[in-house]
C-alpha cells in the first residue's frame, strides 16, 4: 500500500476544497465561489486499490487582517510541517500576484516535496498552459505538474496516481469508512456556511460566522434539534441574512436541513437564528467558542 498525508495549499479561491472532495469521491468540504470558504484544517481520506491518501484542505493563504484570519493562515502553513506531500493548487484561469510566489516561498522552506495542480483548466485556452507551467516550474522543482479541472473530474484520476506514488509503502492508517475527521456539530454549521454563502453578496461571506449552540435529540420523536446562530458584524449584514418577511433565513434552514437530513439519515429540526457581534473577527474568546465542541443532550 502506498499511505501518507498531502497538504493541499493555494491562495484563497483556487478550488482546492472541491479538488479533494473529487479525489475522496464524497463532500468532505463545503465549496463556494467566495474566497476563504475554507476556515480550518480539513482531513479527507482518498482511497483506491492500493493506496490510501490523507488530503489535508487548508485554508487559503492570503495577507491576515483580522486574528481569524492569522488563525487560518497559521492553520495551512502548519500543515506543509507535518505532510507527506505537498499538493499546491493554482487557478489557472485567474490572475498570478505575489501570493503564489509567497506560497512557493513556504513550500521550499517546508522542505517536502510538491506537486503542482493546475486547476479549472476548463476555463482556459490549452495554448495558455505551457507559459503557466514554465512560469511557475522556474519557481520550484515540482516532482509533477498536472493539469486538472476539479469540477468536470478531468484528470482527477491521473493527480491520484501521482500522489500516490509520491508517497511512502505502509500499512493503512483508517478505517475503510472513514472518510473524514470533522466532528458532526462542526459539519452542521460549515453546510449552514455553505447555504448562506450560495445566497448572499459578495460583501457578506467575511463578515459572518456559524455557531451551533445546542445538539439534542427530541424524545420519543426520533428527531434532532439543532440550534445554531449565524453571527455577523453589522445590523444592515443581518437585514441581508434574515431577508424580506424572514425569506431569506428559512431558505437558507431549508436547504441546510434538507441537506444534513441526506447525509446523517435521520430527520434534522433546525433552528436558525442572527445575530450582531461587532468585531467579532478579532474576538479570541468567540473565535475560542467556534472552535468548540457544543454540548449534546
């Protein structure tokens, strides 16, 4: 068996997180057009024949503004320390800046070694791909360069391989249906973060956060209730999330509760509400309190 971990690294936006779930074949991680969907470290097991890959999505790396968002930064880059295998994955269709060359910065300081994965070339012209690559292989030594769209799954299988055979002989670390490490209570809030991000401006996504406040399950009736807040900064956010009449609060419930139903197998009774918390980026004891794991009754 080929096992090991990959740290999967890239500026916010370049579809890393979409680019694991295809290699895993589930949703491990929630995905959206907005940068810094991504908040944490996520762990997603990709498993062929002969092979068992621990993906570890990160956040993008970006210039911190606010202690959250060091937080995150904090989180990708401690991962490159302890992998394997580093996976950096650059949106080929976007605009290059000083991020990548900061990250192929990290990668050489890391020490490990690195594939390259260009990613959403269905949104590029293939003649465009050459200068790319030589651009960014005359930065570092890549082991592999690999053109991939996460999204139509074109050479997802090809990446595997690759990583595979990059990585070390070993006996598997999981069980075979484990798929990821995120808690329940944590996977809850990110789809509650997904639906809300799938309907809101551009504006919003960096300004809000999920918080579960309570797990029970109903007694006698086979149903769990779950409290949860989205918190954000500003009394005209929450107007946006609450919506005309409340619309926009239960469409998002809704499709969060249809979702989780699906995945956990069992009915969901959701109960979404918003909050104001000016600042609350920069707030280590609410950024403490998100991190938590909220107590099940």
């Amino acid at each position: 068996m080929r096992v090991g971990s990959v740290a999967v690294v890239g500026r916010p936006n370049a579809g890393k997180s979409t680019l694991v779930n295809a290699l895993v074949g589930e949703k491990v991680a929630i995905v959206s057009d907005k940068p810094q969907t991504t908040r944490r470290r996520i762990l997603g097991v990709a498993r062929r024949p002969g092979a068992e890959i621990a993906l570890v999505d990160t956040p993008g790396i970006h210039k911190p503004e606010y202690r959250m968002n060091a937080a995150m930064v904090r989180d990708a880059t401690d991962a490159l320390a302890s992998a394997d295998l580093v996976l950096f994955v650059v949106d080929a269709a976007g605009e290059r800046g000083p991020g990548e060359r900061y990250i192929v910065d990290l990668i050489a300081k890391a020490g490990v070694p690195a594939v390259l994965a260009l990613n959403k070339i269905d949104r590029i012209r293939k003649e465009k791909l050459l200068p790319l690559t030589s651009e960014l292989s005359a930065r570092h030594a890549f082991a592999e360069v690999v053109p991939v769209s996460a999204r139509t799954g074109d050479n997802v299988e090809r990446l595997f391989g690759i990583l595979a055979s990059r990585l070390p002989e070993g006996d598997t670390a999981y069980p075979e249906d484990f798929l990821t490490s995120t808690p329940e209570t944590e996977w809850i809030a990110e789809v509650i973060r997904e639906k809300l991000l799938e309907r809101t401006r551009d504006e919003l996504p960096f300004a809000h956060a999920v918080l579960v406040d309570s797990v029970r399950e109903a007694e006698g009736k086979g149903i769990t209730v779950v409290t949860a807040s989205i918190v954000v900064e500003r009394e005209g956010q929450k107007g946006i999330v609450v919506g005309k009449g409340g619309a926009m609060i239960r469409d998002i419930g809704r499709a969060a509760r249809e979702e989780l139903e699906q995945e956990l197998g069992r009915r969901l009774y959701l109960d979404l509400t918003v909050r104001v918390k000016p600042d609350w980026r920069n707030d280590e004891r609410f950024l403490s309190q998100l991190r938590a794991e909220p107590k099940r009754t």
